[in-house]
C-alpha cells in the first residue's frame, strides 16, 4: 500500500505533537479554538467559554448560560491541501447539579492512493479520525471547581487489506479527563488550572504486541489577570504540558551487555525480549496507570545503558566501528557503555512543552491576541497571533501561525464562532 499523503501526516504528527515515540491517537492534541490559536495554545488557567470541554472541563462550573461554539481550520496547509479539522462544542448549566457540556472532534486525513505489491493502482481509501467527549463540572468551593470528560474515539486508518495480511486498520477506544480550576490567587488576580488529558488504555488496531499508548498528558496553567478597568483588560497566561507516557528505547536493564535473551518466564530465549530478572530489555512503553508515574523518571532515572546500534550487545566496538572486546561502543561509533551516566533529571525539562500568550480586551467587544508555542523536543517554535470580537450574544476569533516557509504549520489559520442564548 503506497500513501505518501499517510506518511506525511505521520511524519507530521511526530514533529507537531512532540512524539518522540510510537503513539496513537495523536489527533486528540491538536488545539481546537482560535482564540487558543492566538495565545500560543495557552488556555488550561482561563477556560471560560465552551471550549473549556477541551481545555479544562473544571472551566465550566464557574459558566453561565448556554453556549456553543464551533471551528473549521484547513490542517497543516503547508503540506497537503486535502486534510482538515473540525471542532464543535457546548454547555448547558443545570440548577442545583452543576454544568454539563460535550464536543465532537473530526480530522480528516484526505484519500490515500492504494496500490498492491506490483504498484497496480487499485483506488483510494480515505483516512479519518473523530472522537467525542462528554463534560461535566461543578463548584466544590465559592472559588474552585472540577470537571470531568469521557471521550470514545474512533480512528479510520484504512479499510483495505495490506498485501495478504489479515490487519485490522481501525481503533475504537476511550479515555478520560480530570480538570480543576481556582481562582483568586495573588490579591485576586491569579487563577491556577491543572488537567490530566486522555486517561485510557492503549489502542489496538492489530494486536496487543502492536498496542500503541493514549497521548495521557498533564498540563498546568497560570492565569494573571495583569490590568482590569471599565474598558480595559490585560491577561497573560502560561501553560506547560508533559506527556505521561513511561517509553523506553532499547536498553541493557541487568548490567549483563546483553539485550533480551529471556522470555517473560525467565527462560533463557535467544529471541527473548526480557532479562533473567523479567524486565523488558526491548524498546516500549509502560501500562498507562504506570506510565503517570514513570513518565518523570524515564529520560534519566530508569533503566540501563541504551541501546544505540539496534544490535543485541552493549558496546564491543571503538569509537571508529571497528570491533574490539570490551569496546564501549556501538557499531555506529555512538557510546554505549556507560551512557547511562550521562543523563540527568535536567533531560525530563526538555521533554515539557510551553505555551505563553497575551490576550488584550477593549470594552468586552475587541480582543488583540499574541502567543508562543515552545517544544524543544518536536523541534516547535512558532510564534502566533489573533484576534476576538463580540457583539451581543455572537463571537468571532482568528489566530494565525507565524512559522517558516518550509514548515507544516505556515500559513495555518484558524477560524472560530461562538453563540450564546
């Protein structure tokens, strides 16, 4: 199956969603919203409107009245010209029990050319993703509320069969999210957000040998609430997102320079994958429970010497790739032995990604926006604008994406509406 349109979306989404690793359900962190898009996707802290059902569901409980909202943004123009997303969210407030909201999500991935082993065309097949969530959330002080999503996704890969293999190119899945918000911090002009985003179990589309982890993510936010006047109000906020997913590349756990060599029983396997003491030795990711917790220690606590060859010996060469016994290096002259010593907890901060914005409101009607959008790992940089307007019960919001010629994201422009009643 040829899908160069497929490979590029994949390729994308490890440069754009800081995957460093083997992931699915990458869709599920691309940010729905224009005003988000021009405040350099910092929103976990300010949640105040319907998108709060994606940002922080805790938002909602300090909401009023009904509300829904909607996006349509042409994705990753720089591209391909036939992949887009679609948000569409809400909230309804229920007296005495709290607020409740939702959203759909939509990305698709365009049609993909399908061809067999000897490039004979045999049509297209098209590509998509959607998952929708269910919110709800309630004041647990005068203060401070929480909220809650559960979301089922669904992601269409394919519908074709890949050569003679008996594969399965869709998912079904869910997850949940927790969120809470306090406000009235620092003289009362700082609020304070927290959410842990897409708790779940891993997506199966062949089998659990293949399972890829849920992008579980949590995300912090400050809200500083800089000037406020009768016309007048300045906010800046700030968020910083780390992914909750324990992964770990190849590497020697027992000291013994040997990768694998046992099965999970702890009898000796050429072809095993696990050490005498049943620790897995290959390339992979932890349960998702398990992986809240071993995310903070993975890029530097965990582990052994790495694997940096894709061979199944720790070192044995010298640093010019010719074999030598006790070498402490691979075959590619990158240092094995011993490598473990050269990270440090200063690792884990690269993997965080932040988001810095500054929002302007003249009169409640005319918002100027800027933001930042800063991931050292998927290599992001982009700085972004905006704008907001409102005129009685309506809201309109643009952001646009300042990146380079050659990058995904030029020329990225986003498109939101709002109606309340």
């Amino acid at each position: 199956m040829e899908s160069h349109k497929l490979l590029k979306i994949v390729i994308s989404g490890m440069l754009l969603m800081s995957a460093a690793f083997s992931q699915s359900a990458l869709f599920l962190l691309i940010a729905p919203g224009a005003r988000a898009g021009g405040m350099g996707e910092a929103q976990v802290a300010l949640a105040d409107d319907s998108y709060a059902t994606y940002w922080n569901p805790a938002g909602l409980g300090f909401q009023e009245g009904y509300e829904v909202s909607g996006m349509h943004v042409n994705w990753l123009p720089g591209l391909v010209d036939d992949m887009y997303y679609d948000f569409i969210g809400g909230r309804v407030p229920v007296q005495g029990l709290g607020v409740f909201g939702g959203h759909l999500i939509y990305l698709n991935a365009g049609e993909q050319q399908y061809t067999d082993a000897n490039a004979v065309d045999l049509g297209t097949f098209l590509t998509y993703f959607t998952s929708g969530a269910l919110s709800y959330s309630t004041m647990i002080s005068e203060n401070s509320s929480v909220g809650f999503n559960f979301k089922i996704l669904y992601q269409h890969l394919t519908d074709k069969k890949v050569g003679s293999e008996d594969t399965k190119g869709t998912a079904t899945n869910f997850g949940f999210d927790a969120g809470y918000l306090s406000k009235g911090y620092f003289g009362g002009k700082l609020d304070l957000g927290a959410m842990i985003a897409n708790l779940g179990p891993k997506v199966i589309f062949n089998d659990e040998e293949q399972a890829d982890p849920m992008p579980t993510n949590l995300k912090l936010g400050f809200n500083m609430r800089v000037y406020e006047s009768k016309f007048n109000r300045l906010n800046l906020v700030y968020d910083v997102n780390k992914l909750l997913v324990g992964e770990f590349a190849s590497m020697d756990w027992d000291d013994d320079k040997i990768i694998g060599g046992y099965d999970d029983k702890g009898v000796a396997n050429e072809s095993g994958y696990y050490n005498s003491d049943g620790q897995n030795e290959a390339a992979h990711t932890d349960s998702w429970w398990g992986g809240i917790f071993t995310s903070f220690l993975d890029d530097w606590y965990l582990g052994g010497d790495r694997n940096m060859d894709d061979d199944t010996m720790i070192g044995g060469y010298g640093p010019d790739s010719i074999a030598v016994a006790g070498g402490l290096y691979g075959n590619n002259g990158l240092l094995e032995v011993g490598n473990s010593d050269d990270r440090s907890f200063t690792d884990e901060f690269r993997s965080l990604i932040h988001s810095f914005g500054a929002e302007y409101w003249y009169n409640e009607m005319f918002a100027i926006r800027a933001g930042y959008y800063y991931d050292s790992e998927g290599k992001i940089t982009t700085p972004t604008v905006g704008a907001g307007l409102r005129y009685g019960n309506y809201g309109f919001d643009f952001g646009y994406t300042i990146a380079e010629e050659t990058h995904p994201l030029n020329n990225t422009m986003r498109f939101s509406l709002m109606l309340k009643f």
